[in-house]
C-alpha cells in the first residue's frame, strides 16, 4: 500500500479541532494494521520521552497519518 505524505490541510484541521490527538488515535487504534499502529505509538513515545507535548504538530501529524490510513482501510482515497 502506497500513501502519499499527510497534506498540510488535514493537519491544520487536526490544529484546530480541539480533541485530543491521542483520544483520536485510540478511537481507530483497533482498526489499523498492527504494523502502522506500532510505528506511529513508537513515534509518538519518542517524541513524548524527549520532552515534547501531546499537543505538539509533529504528535498531529503522526495522528493525521494513522487517520489516513484508516480511511484508506476503509475504502476512502489515499491522497
């Protein structure tokens, strides 16, 4: 499965929805390939042990990646 880069918009709706990033990946966590479901808590473990904040772009983006896939799951368009 090929998927294209996360495009700036959905990460900037992702800026400004006001739900938790990690709340919206529990919600599809189930879904997801063991795989992709691994890399991205790895990534955002990372990112958190580092210092960094649930509420930081880069934990959105990785959020916003993982709902991509999901849709793409799902029978939506990759890109």
């Amino acid at each position: 499965m090929k998927i294209k880069p996360v495009p700036e918009a959905l990460v900037g709706e992702a800026l400004t929805s006001g739900i938790s990033p990690l709340y919206e990946l529990h919600q599809i966590a189930c879904e997801l390939p063991l795989n992709v479901l691994s890399d991205v808590k790895q990534r955002i473990g990372d990112w958190l042990a580092s210092g960094g904040k649930e509420t930081d772009p880069y934990i959105k983006r990785q959020v916003a990646y993982a709902q991509k896939v999901y849709q793409a799951l799902k029978g939506g368009e990759i890109g």
